[in-house]
C-alpha cells in the first residue's frame, strides 16, 4: 500500500505540519517549507481507483473475514518497520521511529477531501485549555484538579460532510391571546385563538455531519461552530504530524441527521417571527430542501483522555478557535454539603419571616 512521507531535503528529517506557523517544519533542522510547496504530491489521489485486497494465514488462530477487512498493514520507508492501522486511518505516525505517515490509498478517487481546515492550535494549547476547562468548576472533586494527569493528546483530523441547501418552509401556528379583568362581581378571563401563518426560505451552506462512527456526534457538534472561511483546498500536507480518518458514515447515511438539523434551525427561525401572544403552538409543518449539494471535508479536533478513579473521561477542542468541551466529575459529597446549607440558611429566613409577622 503507499504511504506518504513527507521528508526534509536538506537533512531528510521527517517534517511536519506546524499550526503556528501555518507551514511544514523540519524539526531538526528548523527548515521550513510553503504547503503550496508540495502540492505535486496531491496529483496522484486524483481519479485513481481502489485496490482488491485478500489476505492470507496459515496460523492455527485465523483472523475472521471482518477482522481481515478492518485491517491495513503498511511498511515504513524511514525505517523498515511495519504499521498496522484500521481500515479508516488516513493517517497516523510509525509507532517504532515516530515519522509521520499519510496512507494515500486512504485518500484515492471519491475518497478525497474536497476542504481542509488546517489546525491552528498546537498540543501546548490544548493542554492549556483542559486546564482552563477546570477552573471555576466548584463541585469538581479538588484531587481531579491536583492529581489529574492526561494520558493521551491526539491532534485528529475528523472527516465530516459539509450539506448545502435551500429550505423552503410554510409553517402554521395555533396561537392565543388573554385578557383578564374583573367588576365588583366577578373576574373574567377571555381567550382569544388565532391561526398564524408562515412562509418562506432560509439558505443553508457547509451544514457539518460527522462522518466518523468513532466520533460521537454530540461531542463533534459540541465544538462547532468552525469558520469555513479558513478552509483551504486538500492537500496531504496538512496531514503531517496528525492524525486522520476518512469517513465510514456514508454522505446518504449522514442526510438524516443533516435534516434533523436544517428542520430545527429552519422551525425556531420561523417561530422567532411569530410574538406577542400567550401561546404558539405550530399546527402544520412543510419543509423542502432545494438545491442541496454535499462535500466532503476534514476538520481539526484535539482529543484529550484524563484517568481518574480508574474512569476515562474524553474532552475536545476545536483545533480552530479553541472551543474546549468534555464532561467532568463530581465531588459529591460538597455537593450535599451545599445543599444542606442552603437549605439550613432557606429554612432560617423562613422561619425568621414567621417570626418578624407575630410581632407585626
């Protein structure tokens, strides 16, 4: 299978992509070089068909056709060591001298990324940002905070697919005014109804799916919103020194979820419009897509993993902007501490309330 490697040509060092100085760097010899560059590496991926793999054993212990499939095994050319990925890595390091890999039949034909959005966050930033994500957090257990360690910082470039689209919408409401008043007799309450209507369009463009079964979607949309006007047309070069998956969820597969989020946005853009009455409840509800397109594009993410009390915990940043997500634990038994206070202190007011009224 072909790797790619992107090597130093003044000292052969493998070079990587530096997200500081939006440029590759050769880290022993501090040479730096323009992605553009390199772009006569890209030519290659272009039209080229996919390969017919078959594997063999005569081990007793045989891999199961699935497990076959869900296996690639590559060859450094740096130092003759063998890389055994999944079937989806797109690129990774070599686990014996560290260089850098692109696996470029990952990347071949309608398996190529039309965008890239390179990082511009190093590892340093996202450490800071986990240690960001922990101040001010009140009911977080003080031995998380003092002993914590990070097991593990991925900098993963995450395939997603990109849905465009227009919606075009009419949407029906049933919605009510009250007026209360009352005479020397009587209070009254009058409900007025009204049917409200709404139509028109709203223009979708680079609506973002995660197109990796190993993500979780609510964790990738955690870290949204990127800026799409940074991306930059494919190239393998961003990939050195990175991690990166192509996608294993289909553009068909990721339309649903692609709908479910065009109808939301497309239904609380309308209601927006719809005010001054008591109550909106939508009726009837017709969304149609028009003109929708997809693309497909990799987008960065740093993944961090934290261990504590023999428990994974999973945060994320956006490689972009820095937007830090991940859940944390709690301490609690502060967080019953609190309670009981509060309720101490509530309890006192009350009953001093009570108090200050017997003597009125």
């Amino acid at each position: 299978m072909a790797l790619q490697e992107y090597k130093c040509p003044c000292c052969g060092g493998a070079i990587a992509f530096d997200p500081n100085l939006q440029k590759l760097k050769c880290p022993y010899c501090d040479t730096e070089f323009e992605v553009e560059a390199l772009k006569g590496y890209d030519e290659d991926l272009k039209n080229e068909g996919t390969d017919h793999l078959e594997w063999h054993t005569d081990a007793s212990s045989q891999w199961t056709e699935h497990e076959e499939d869900a296996l690639r095994s590559y060859v450094c050319h740096s130092c003759g060591g063998e890389i055994i990925a999944d079937e989806n890595t797109a690129a990774t390091e070599c686990p014996f001298c560290g260089n850098p890999v692109v696996m470029m039949n990952q990347l071949k034909g309608s398996l190529r990324p039309d965008w890239i959005i390179p990082f511009k966050l190093d590892k340093d930033a996202a450490k800071t940002g986990l240690l960001q994500h922990l101040k001010g957090k009140f009911l977080l257990p003080k031995i998380f905070k003092d002993k914590n360690h990070i097991d593990e910082v991925k900098g993963i470039y995450v395939p997603f697919w990109l849905f465009d689209a227009d919606a075009d919408a009419d949407i029906r409401y049933k919605a009510t005014k009250v007026r209360f008043w009352s005479d020397s007799n009587y209070n009254y309450t009058e409900t007025s109804y009204y049917s409200v209507y709404r139509a028109g369009n709203l223009g979708f463009d680079h609506v973002p799916v995660d197109g990796s079964s190993k993500m979780p979607d609510d964790l990738m949309e955690s870290v949204e919103p990127y800026d799409f006007s940074q991306a930059v047309d494919f190239q393998t070069a961003y990939l050195a020194g990175y991690l990166a998956d192509k996608y294993d969820v289909t553009s068909q597969q990721s339309a649903q979820r692609a709908n479910d989020r065009v109808k939301a946005t497309t239904e609380q853009a309308f209601r927006n419009t719809v005010s001054g009455y008591a109550t909106v409840t939508p009726e009837a509800t017709s969304i149609r897509l028009l003109n929708s397109k997809t693309a497909y594009a990799l987008y960065p993410v740093w993944m961090l993993n934290t261990t504590y009390k023999d428990k994974k915990y999973i945060f994320a940043m956006n490689g972009q902007t820095g937007k830090f997500v991940g859940n944390l634990p709690t301490d609690w038994g502060k967080f019953w501490r609190v309670v009981m206070i509060l309720t101490a202190i509530i309890g006192a007011a009350v009953y001093g309330v009570q108090w200050l009224l017997q003597l009125l």
